[in-house]
C-alpha cells in the first residue's frame, strides 16, 4: 500500500517516494526558544512525531532533523529586557522543550541543529547567493532579491504584482502586504553585540535572518534536496517561501519534494499564540490533573489539515476515548483459557483492522480514520468476547493490533508509563493501602474496603475488581 501526502507546493495529494529508495530524509521547523511551547506548538511536534514514526512503521529509514531557532528579532528582545545574552535566555526554555517533547512520547530526532551554532553554514550560503547575483548588500546588511529568482511566490501563491524592485523588510516575521526583499544578514547593531547576538561576516558583523537559518541548517545536514520539510500553516508565508528561495537561489537544485502544513490549533476561534497570550502550555494542563497521554491523544486524533478548537471539554472526551482502547487492552490480558472448539473471529477481525488502519494512514495520514478502525475493532472483538467465542490464545493477536497501532499513535505506551513512573514511595502507599483493603474485604467489611477505595481514588488511583483479584491503574 503506498503513501499518498498532500503537498502544499503543488496543491495536490502526491505518491509518497523518497529521492533515495528507503531512506526518508525530513526536516521540521522547531521551536522560537524565547519562551515555552504552548499546545498549539505541540500539535505541530507531534504531528512531526506521526510523519517520523509512521514512516519508520512503513518501513523506511527517516533521517529526522528538527533544528532550534535561538537567534531572531524576538529571543534579542527578550534577552535585552532580561538582561541577560540570548544564550542566557534560551538555555532553560530549550531543557524544558526537550522535557516536554519526552513526556508527550515524541521519539528523539537525529539531531537538533542550532542555529547559533551554525552560523558558519549561514555564511557560506549567503556568500554563494551573492556570488549568483540572488542577493545584494546594502549598508552592511545583506538581501535576497526576489527580482532574480523567478519562482518567488509559487508555494505561497503571493501576489506579486504590487513588488517593487529593491524595496526592502528587514524584520524576521513579515505579512503578506509586506513581499519585499527580505534580510539574510542584518548589521549588528549595538545592542545585539551586547546579548551575544554579532558574528564576523565578509560583508560585516551581524546575524544571520530567521529564514537563511533554516535553509542552511537543512542543507548542512541532510543535502541539498530533501524529502520532506514541514512546520505549522504560518510558515508558509514568508518563512518557507524565503527558505525555498534562499536554497534553490544558492544551488539550483530542487529544495524540498513534499512540503506539509499543519492547520493551527485554536482557543475560541482564534489562533493559539505565544504573542496573543491566549496560550495553555503542556505545564498549565498537566498541573490541571490532566495527563500526557490524553493530551496526546487530543492533539493527534483530528486530522492535521483541519482545524482544532482547544477546549477542555474535548481533552475530557479525549481522555474518554483514550480510557476506552486502554480498557479494551485489560480485557485482553490473558486469563484462564476459556474451552473453546470453534474457530474465533479475533484473528480475522486484526487482520482487518490492521489493513483499515494502514488505508487511513497511507491516505495522508488520516489518524480519525485510523482511529475509527481501530474502534470497530474495539466493538467487534468485545462482542466476540461476550459471547465467549475467543480462545485465550486468540488474544494475543488482538493485543498484537493494538501495539503495532501504537507504535505508530504512541498514546498507549504512553499512558501505560505513567506507573513506572510515579514516585516509589506513593507506589509503595498504593500496595499497602491496597493490601489494607483486601483484608477488609476478607473480614466482609465492605464499608472500610469501600472507603480504601475512596481514598485511592482520590488520590488518582482507580481499582478495579477482577476475576483474578484487584487490578489499579492511574486515572487517564
Ligand atoms: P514557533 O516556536 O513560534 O517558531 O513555532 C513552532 C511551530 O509551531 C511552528 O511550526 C509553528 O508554525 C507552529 N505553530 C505556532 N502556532 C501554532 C498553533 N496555534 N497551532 C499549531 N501550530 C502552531
Ligand atoms: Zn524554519
């Protein structure tokens, strides 16, 4: 079954087939570290983290790259008004990014290039561009003339005609009304000596622009034509139009072959952003009681190219629906062989599944249908069981679906971590409090072994009595 991508650069959903056979090489646009990711920023992540691990589920080997953006106007305005240097400011911002990516399930990428430590690439590609006649200086900053690259607009589809040549914007976020020749070095100025933000460049001290980061970070370390490139729907306009124009400029070559733009994740209708302060970081919902593995879920189950109003109603219903698959997956431990002498249904209904859950994804990575499959799975196999008709050997091939769709949703792993890793002196409170419980229940005193379990619930412990004793698990 083969992989079919929407491309925002030709409009159209395209065969998936990567320039070397086997080999999947993908960059992202990481994060701004001035400040904390909100959850709109991780869908973006973890949308990265689908494309990663379904890509490696299907078999090939992905070179993932995802660099830091740790010099641009907003990081040397925020380190000016601390008073500290850039490095100052985005030391902490990057450990809490890294923490939060880990605790959401994101697999590592191979690396994450930053930008500050590859200013050397920026000017070695700012130096070909002038050598092309693409750029221009001009009082010890140097441009990309959109004059000279032909193909200027073609992936943002920006109107052009109101371009006057050799007008100018130097700042690194811009709007549509504002296409102009864009900075690839701005001459240090002296506050930016000041924050760490000035390096040597033939044409003068400076920093390099936002947009010439990701062109050369890319280039450096996966080659100069890639696979896949993607970022939130924000970036297509200026950030990846200029990236295009800036690499193509320099090599002639083709960029990016499949470019992917995650719609953004709003709050009341409005998009999340960190200059809106409309945001809520992972910390906010965490600390809310909300775990890691719902939030996941919520933020993976719409389909990337829609929209996603954040409401806490939807987190409950996703935590819901992430209750249910964890439910089903107890169901299926297995306990003592049932005697069955006909054949089961299980292993026919995974096979199903799997081929339903692999249509969804291939077609653009369609997680809600994937998990729409995954959920008549669900139905049918707890019908199967009710009526008895499964094999304890059976189940295994159920349990098998379920982690080979994990493998590529990671929400299950996710959830099921949670245990390993609460503090061992509260795990050690939960065996004795549950031990407490039980001799209740042994003397048929219902009423203390009904308030044990009131008190574990309270403190986010769920017990539930099974055939083959009391089983607890975390609240999810
Ligand atoms: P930033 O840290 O601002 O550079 O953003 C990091 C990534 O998050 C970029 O790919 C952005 O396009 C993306 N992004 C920003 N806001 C949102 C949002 N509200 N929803 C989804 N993605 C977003
Ligand atoms: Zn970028």
């Amino acid at each position: 079954m083969t992989l079919r991508l929407y491309d925002t650069l030709s409009r159209s959903l395209k065969e998936f087939e990567p320039l070397e056979t086997g080999v999947v090489r993908f960059y992202a646009c990481g994060p701004t570290v001035y400040k904390p990711p909100h959850i709109g920023n991780q869908r973006t992540f973890l949308f990265n983290d689908l494309v990663h691990r379904y890509l490696e589920w299907k078999g090939y080997h992905v070179r993932f790259v995802m660099n830091l953006t740790d010099v641009e106007d907003k990081i040397i305005d925020g380190a000016l008004r601390a008073g500290t240097t850039i490095d100052g400011l985005t030391a902490p911002v990057i450990r809490g990014f890294f923490e939060e990516l880990r605790a959401l399930g994101a697999l590592e990428a191979d690396v994450y290039p930053r930008a500050t430590r590859h200013v050397d690439s920026m000017v070695a590609l700012i130096a070909r561009l002038l050598e092309r006649g693409q750029a221009y200086q001009a009082d010890g900053s140097v441009y990309f003339d959109i004059s000279a690259f032909p193909d200027y607009g073609r992936l943002s589809r920006v109107d052009l005609s109101a371009v006057r040549p050799g007008e100018r914007v130097a700042a690194d976020e811009y709007g549509k009304a504002d296409v102009r020749d864009f900075a690839l070095w701005k001459a240090a100025k002296e506050a930016d000596a000041r924050v760490g933000a000035a390096w040597p460049a033939p044409w003068g001290t400076g920093r390099p622009g936002w947009h010439i980061e990701c062109s050369a970070m890319s280039i450096a370390e996966l080659g100069e034509t890639i696979d896949i490139h993607s970022g939130g729907e924000d970036l297509v306009f200026p950030h990846h139009e200029d990236e295009i124009a800036q690499s193509e400029g320099a090599t002639g070559r083709p960029f990016v072959r499949y470019w992917l733009h995650v719609k953004h994740l709003l709050v009341d209708g409005t998009k999340m952003a960190k200059s809106l302060g409309n945001e809520y970081t992972l910390a906010d919902l965490l600390q809310a009681g909300h775990s890691p593995a719902a939030i996941r879920y919520l933020l993976l189950a719409a389909h990337y190219r829609s929209e996603l109003n954040f409401t806490f109603d939807a987190l409950h219903d996703a935590r819901a629906a992430l209750r249910r698959l964890l439910d089903f997956e107890e169901r299926l431990r297995p306990a003592a062989p049932a005697q069955v002498d006909h054949a089961s249904p299980l292993p026919q209904l995974a096979r199903r599944a799997r081929t339903a859950f692999e249509q969804a994804m291939d077609d653009d990575l369609n997680v809600p249908a994937a998990l729409a499959a995954l959920f008549t799975f669900v139905r049918e196999t707890n019908a199967a069981l009710d009526q008895h008709l499964a094999p304890a050997a059976d189940l295994a091939a159920a349990r098998q679906l379920l982690e080979d769709a994990d493998r590529v949703l990671g929400i299950l792993s996710l959830a099921r971590q949670r245990v390993a890793t609460l503090d061992p002196e509260f795990l050690a409170w939960v065996q004795q409090t549950l031990a407490r419980r039980e001799e209740a229940r042994a003397r048929r005193d219902f009423a203390s072994a009904d308030a044990i379990r009131a008190s574990l619930a309270a403190a986010g412990i769920v017990v539930e009595d099974t055939p083959q004793g009391p089983r607890w698990h975390p609240e999810r």
